[in-house]
C-alpha cells in the first residue's frame, strides 16, 4: 500500500521497475508468487530402485548368450570326438 519511492527508500531498492514487476507480480499471484523458484530443468531422478536399465539388460542377455556359445562349443567338440573314436553318439 506504499508508493513506490517510500518503499525503494525503506529497502534501498534503486530501480523503480523491480518495485514495479514486484507489485505486479503481488496483485496476481499473491505472497506465493514472490516466492523464488527453481532454475532450470529439473533433476532426473534416475532409474528407480530395482529397475533395469538398458546396459544392464544388455549385459545380462550378453552373459546368457556366451554361455550359450559355450554351451555349443563344448557339445560340438563331444560330437567331434565320439565321432574320431568311433562311439556312436546317445
């Protein structure tokens, strides 16, 4: 309710427009609008507890797949070798 060169004289406040975009800011918004606000973009929380993420998917279906490969490896050598001794294979 005070003129504004009463209040930038109280508050030491040396620019008209800032008491001006305030006051505005007031009359729209109320006490809540003076309020300061976070900056910028807000935070990414991350995955959430438990959650898989992409690269741990990927590791776990590389894991799978080496065994696999190996799986496959050893069974084509027990092949190979059965067949070299002559057993037949069961």
């Amino acid at each position: 309710g005070l003129p504004r060169r009463e209040v930038m004289a109280r508050y030491g406040i040396t620019s008209a427009s800032c008491v001006g975009a305030w006051s505005k800011l007031y009359r729209e918004g109320g006490a809540e609008a003076l309020r300061p606000r976070q900056r910028g973009r807000p935070r990414d929380p991350g995955p959430a507890p438990g959650a898989r993420t992409r690269e741990r998917e990927l590791e776990e279906q590389n894991r799978r797949l080496r065994a696999e490969v190996a799986y496959l490896k050893k069974l084509h050598a027990l092949m190979a070798g059965r067949r070299a001794t002559g057993r037949s294979p069961r």
